[in-house]
C-alpha cells in the first residue's frame, strides 16, 4: 500500500475527519534549488510547472494540510511563504499553520491513542528522515505512536537522525557520494537486529531498501504511516 493511500484510509476509519485529496494523480509541491545543492535557499526557485498547481491546493478548503512527505511538508512551512510573491505568498502564509505531518497530526489530537492499535509482533527500528525532523521538527511524535502498537518492539539506531544519502534527486546525481552516506546507516540498521525499518520519508525508504538490498539484509522498510495502517487492520474485531 503507497503511503498517500494508507494515511487517507487510516484517517477514514477514524471516522473523525473528511479527507480532500489534491487530484487522483500524485503531485510533487517541492522546490528547485540551484547550484546542485538541496535547500540551497538563496537560490531556490519553485518550479513552474508546479506554481498552477500549488495554487490550486492552496483554494482547496480545510481545515489542516497533512502530508507523508517531509519534503513537501518543509516547502509549504518553510519555502513557499519565502519564495512566491504577492497574493499567493500571502496564501501560502495562511496555509503554514494548516500544514503538518502525520504522526504530528495524529499525536496532536490524540488520534493515535492505544485502544485503536491491534498487535503487530515484529521488531522495528526507525530512521528519522532529514526534512522532517530538522525541516519540520517531528521526531518524537512516530516514536510514540510505534511505541503504541502492542507486539512492536522498537530498536533504536545508533544514530536514527544521520542522514541516509537519498536527499531527493541527490541519490541520482550524486550516486558514489550517496553510497558513502548510505553505508553507515545500513550498518547500523543491521547492529539493531531489527525486521522492519520504518521512515517518515518515502524517498528515504528507497534509499533504505535499495542499500538494505544490496547488504543482503531482508530487513522490510515501510513509511510509518503504512504500518500504522497495518496495525490498524490487524486489530481483533
């Protein structure tokens, strides 16, 4: 299950909130940065193709914007207000209080309490994606929601916030650096033991699997939000 598919499931049988997706097809609400250096500020640009399209999300009604990604959580936080101008800088601006994450979201209004988890054994491990926790300053809040799901037992990395190597396109651009980046975080993956990796970042969890993969570790990576759907659909009737 994508992680986009999971979190408007998971927030569906809730039964507490409606969800309005952006489109059917997925949507990238990211920024461009120039030189080749991701959250190069002063010379980010939005891209224009997107500019139409982050308009249009801007006009849709609600009450919160939660995403699954961190990179777009941080544009629409952070870049968006800074980067448009005029009357769409000042939407953007409103739109910063709406934006959250997921596990932010479900912490913060007490959506991921213990009564709603069913068990789930396995033994899980997290890493903590870059954009999320240093770009929108969610760190805790998926370690206590795993922490919740009865049978989860959570082996804690080394270093759980250490960057993986993914940083978007930079894993393609940049494929020897990435490598050099992403070895660590694979060998600490493995000192955990751990059966399943769990990231708040679905370009980390490429990242994770393709060098999990090349370790010849089996170790499963999901993003939280679809083991927290899993958890849920585990639960006894």
């Amino acid at each position: 299950m994508a992680a986009s598919q999971a979190i408007a499931e998971f927030i569906k049988a809730l039964g507490k909130e409606k969800v309005l997706t952006d489109r059917e097809d997925l949507l990238c609400y990211s920024y461009d940065a120039t030189p080749d250096v991701p959250g190069a500020l002063p010379e980010a640009v939005v891209m224009p193709e997107n500019t139409a399209e982050v308009v249009q999300v801007m006009k849709i009604a609600s009450e919160y914007r939660v995403t699954v990604c961190p990179t777009c959580g941080e544009a629409f936080l952070h870049y968006y207000p800074a980067l448009l101008t005029g009357e769409t800088r000042e939407k953007a601006r409103a739109l910063v209080k709406k934006t959250m994450d997921i596990t932010d979201f479900l912490v913060k209004y007490n959506l991921g309490v213990p009564e709603v988890w069913g068990p789930v054994p396995d033994k899980i491990t997290y890493h903590s994606p870059c954009h999320l926790d240093r770009g929108m300053g969610v760190f805790k809040q998926p370690l206590e929601l795993i922490k919740q799901v009865p049978g989860a037992v959570l082996l804690p990395l080394r270093e759980p916030a250490a960057c993986c190597g993914g940083a978007g396109a930079f894993s393609f651009t940049n494929r020897e650096l990435s490598a050099m980046v992403l070895n660590p975080k694979v060998a600490d993956i493995r000192q955990t033991g751990a059966q399943t990796v769990l990231t708040g970042c679905s370009a980390c969890r490429m990242q994770l699997a393709e060098g999990l993969a090349r370790a010849g570790l089996a170790a499963e990576v999901l993003h939280t939000v679809e083991f927290l759907a899993r958890a849920r659909k585990e639960k006894p009737s």
